[in-house]
C-alpha cells in the first residue's frame, strides 16, 4: 500500500512531467505565415528557442517592414505568452505583453492572430552561430570594456534555422531603434547574411552581406562591409 509520502512524491513528479511536456509542444524552430489575400503578400515569422520568441511581420512585392515582437516566454493556458523586451508599437499601444492562444498541427502550429493562421516550420538547418547574441563592441574598440549585458540599451541577434533576425531597442523605455532580417549561412568561417526585411531602408531587400568569423569561447568575431558598404568589424556575446 502506497504511503502518503510515495503518493505525494508520485504528483510531484507528474507535476514536473506536466510542466515538461507543455514546454515541449513548442519545438524551437522558425515558423512562417504566408498572406496571400492581397496584392502584396504578407509574411508572419515566429522565431522561437526555449525561452525565446520573436514575431515579425513583413510585406515581399514591393518588400515592406511592418513590425517586430519579441521577449521571454512561457505557455500557459493553450497559449504562448510573451514578456516583451520590444514592440515597434509600443508608443501607440503600450503593448508589453503577447499573449497568443495556439495548437499544434503536423509540421507547424495554427496560431490565434489577427485571426486563426496556419505557421509551418521551415526545413530544420544546424549551423555555425545558431542561437542568441548580444552585441558587445566594435572590434577596434576591444581592448575598451564591453557593452554591459544588464545594460537597456541592446541589439539582440538571433539565428536559428538558416534564418536571422538583429533589432536595436531599449527594455527600459520600449523604444525601437531598427531590425533587419533573412536567410544565412556560416560555414567554415565565412558567414553570409541576404536581407529579406529592413526597418530602415525597404530598398537594402535582397542585398547580400558576406562576412568572416571566429568564434573565441562565448565570444562571435565578425569583419565584413556593411549594408551600406562600410568597413565593419564587431565582437557578439552569446546570450541564454
């Protein structure tokens, strides 16, 4: 006969397994929406790891940047819940949480927003720099202090799937400096970026960047040209 401290260490375990397996139903990958109601199709990316989510909208012909999303996360309720470090329109809804009901379908999720829509996960890609980075200096200014990480003032950059996302924003007042995003590729030590959306410039879509790289511990070394064709040399802190 089971004794009460066996039953009690019994729901304690199913307990840990519920919250495991609600973690789970979210596998980290890049989900995509394509809207194709009107002249102009619409395209509706979740870029999510586990903790981490970024949605971003965008519009491809002629290319369009229309907002970005992002923050810490977790399910509750049948929903993903998001505690937003940014929103692009944060000065005209105060938004700082986002809380969008889901279920998960084969190969993707329906999610609930701006009406139901079907996301499919984009083919699964490992490479070099998967993951979340925060800048950290300019390279010519390496031997100065690095940016501090608890500082508000950050630019995130977060790989996974052969996709790429960079935004600017402040925690501290929501403020939204730029994002810009696509497909790349690091191998080997070079490592290419081709933009798919821009906040600050529609007419850089479709422009490839190259790059060389090395990663030194938790460190991600890059040297390269700009968007704008500028010298650039830029030191990434990997962050969790």
């Amino acid at each position: 006969m089971l004794n009460y401290k066996t039953i009690q260490l019994t729901w304690m375990l199913l307990f840990i397994a519920s919250i495991h397996g609600i973690k789970a139903q979210l596998s980290p990958n890049v989900y995509q929406s394509v809207d194709k109601g009107g002249n102009n199709p619409v395209v509706y990316q979740l870029t999510i790891d586990d903790v981490y989510a970024i949605l971003s909208v965008y519009k491809t012909s002629p290319p369009e940047f229309v907002k970005t999303l992002g923050g810490y996360y977790n399910i509750k309720n049948g929903a993903l819940v998001i505690q937003l470090e940014f929103n692009t329109n944060f000065a005209s809804d105060s938004r700082t949480q986002l809380n969008i009901p889901f279920s998960k379908k084969k190969n993707g999720l329906q999610l609930s927003l701006d009406g139901k829509k079907a996301f499919k996960a984009v083919p699964k890609v490992k490479q070099d720099l998967d993951g979340k980075w925060l800048f950290a200096s300019r390279i010519a200014d390496s031997d100065k202090s690095k940016r501090d990480s608890t500082n508000p003032r950050k630019t995130l950059k977060f790989l996974l799937d052969g996709h790429f996302q960079w935004i600017a924003y402040n925690t501290e007042t929501y403020e939204f400096f730029g994002t810009g995003g696509g497909t790349f590729t690091a191998k080997d030590g070079r490592y290419e970026e081709t933009i798919e959306f821009f906040s600050k410039d529609n007419s850089r879509v479709g422009q490839k960047l190259g790059f060389t790289y090395e990663l030194r511990g938790n460190d991600w070394y890059q040297t390269g040209k700009s968007s704008k064709g500028d010298p650039l040399g830029e030191i990434w802190t990997r962050r969790q």
